[in-house]
C-alpha cells in the first residue's frame, strides 16, 4: 500500500513538473525596450479634435492631472498610449509635466487589439521636432 502511494506521488510530482517546464519554455522572451520621440498629447483632445502644440498645453497639463491618458504623437503620426511601468513609477509621472513638450520615451513597445503602447521605463525632455 505504501509503495502505491509513493508511486501515485512520483507520479504526481513529475506531471506537474513537466508541466511547469512546458510552461516556461513556451512562454516568449520579452521584446527589447525602444526608445520613440514625439509630442506628449493628452489622448481625449488630441482623438476628440486634433489638438495638440503650444497653444494646447495649459488643456492638455489640466486634462492629464485630471486623469486623462497619455499619448506619445510621432513624427510620422503614429500614436502611442502611454502606460505606467508597475515597477516605477516615476518617469510616467514626471511625463504628467510635459504635455506639449518634445519628450524620448524609453521602454517596451506592444501592440494589441490595434492599439499600440510603451511601458514607460525612462522619459527626458528630447530636442523639438513636431510632429505631423
């Protein structure tokens, strides 16, 4: 009786081990971080009515300490959702003062369901050059 125990926990034992490492061999390598340049716009002006530039940044710092996403506006027109790195915190809240302003963003780029985001992990003050 013993040993069929000991035998249903060998047994028991290796399934789930190879099931973990069936697991963190499919799992894929995280993409490497990019850096991308661009306009730092608030999402809902910028989607809603195309606003963006100087003369929209006082709207856009209100819309952002409001609460409203982050977008990283390239200058071939591709706009990036900004998101918060869940380890730190800090370089997606020091973007929060830079609406408007020509930022480098550092970190992963992904895509799904259409919409592309960084995973901010470092974010400067970059030279200006608007975007389109």
């Amino acid at each position: 009786m013993i040993r069929k125990l000991l035998l249903i926990a060998i047994v028991a034992l290796s399934t789930v081990a190879l099931a973990a490492a069936a697991e963190v061999a499919t799992k894929k390598p995280a993409p490497p971080p990019a850096t991308l340049t661009g306009e730092l716009v608030d999402t809902g002006c910028y989607l809603a009515h195309g606003a963006r530039g100087e003369k929209h940044i006082d709207c856009a710092t209100k819309c952002i300490s409001g609460g409203m996403p982050m977008g990283l506006l390239t200058a071939d027109g591709k706009l990036y959702l900004i998101t918060l790195d869940h380890d730190n915190p800090d370089p997606y809240n020091k973007l929060k003062d830079m609406a408007g302003k020509n930022v480098s963003v550092t970190g992963v780029v992904s895509t799904r369901s259409g919409m592309q985001g960084i995973d901010v992990t470092d974010a400067k003050l970059a030279a200006a050059t608007p975007a389109k």
